[in-house]
C-alpha cells in the first residue's frame, strides 16, 4: 500500500495472552531485549524506553559478532494504553502498532513506511519475524 508516495508495509500476529501481558511484554525494555531480533546470529542487548507521547525509545540491534550493529530509536507520537502506539523514528519514518483484544487474545498489527535502502521483501520480512518472537516470547514467559 502506498500513502502519499511512502509504502506502507504490514505486519502481523495473533498473541494467546491477556492485553495486560502483551503490552507490558512489547514496553518493558526487560522483554524487548529478549524477543527484538530478526535472525538468530542478532540480538539486542540494550533497550531504553520512556512510553508517552514525546518520549523516546533506543534499542541497539548488533549482530552477535559485533561486525555490525545499530540503534532503532525514536519518539512516540501517540499512546493509548492496551490499544495504540504511534512513533517516528529517527529517519523520519512513522509506524502504528494496534492491539486488539477478543477472547483473551491479541491481535498486534504493525504498519511502518518502508526504507529505501533494503527490499520491501526483506523488510517485510525482518519485522515480521522480530513481531513472531514477540508473539512466542510473550504465550511462554
């Protein structure tokens, strides 16, 4: 999908837990350096998060190695709690991430406007899979 020349990207997942451990699962910085990685030879081994509307978000990603790394980071733009998160990250692209709650479970659908310097493909991809380590990290911790 594309918005005023941007391309949205959409990823998604249904989480069987409660609203309350899903959202405290994807804000604390505790669990987000547990389940943030697109591929087991990454990691995240740092995560700073100050959740309300102008606050800023830091989660250093680096391969294990260490041959490479860099920090996902950002300001929220909107938050409404067990429902929305809204942020522009620090190359000025803006993502949404809904939850929605039914029957004890959580549907987490993340759009984010596309960068130019990888393939939509393998964009969609990597976010994909960091969001399915968080759907696993949350149903087992």
């Amino acid at each position: 999908m594309e918005e005023n020349n941007k391309v949205i990207i959409t990823v998604q997942t249904t989480i069987n837990a409660p609203i309350e451990k899903v959202w405290k699962c994807w804000t604390s910085p505790e669990d987000i350096v547990i389940w943030n990685t697109a591929s087991e030879d990454w990691h995240s081994p740092h995560a700073e998060n100050d959740l309300r509307v102008g606050g800023n978000f830091n989660y250093r990603m680096e391969s294990k190695d260490r041959s490479m790394g860099f920090d996902f980071f950002g300001v929220y733009n909107k938050v409404i709690t067990h429902k929305l998160i809204e942020y522009t990250l620090g190359d000025g692209r803006k993502a949404t991430v809904i939850f929605k709650e039914t029957n004890n479970k959580v549907e987490v659908i993340e759009d984010f406007e596309a960068e130019n310097e990888n393939s939509y493909e393998l964009q969609k991809i990597g976010w994909q899979t960091i969001l399915n380590n968080f759907r696993k990290h949350t149903e087992t911790k």
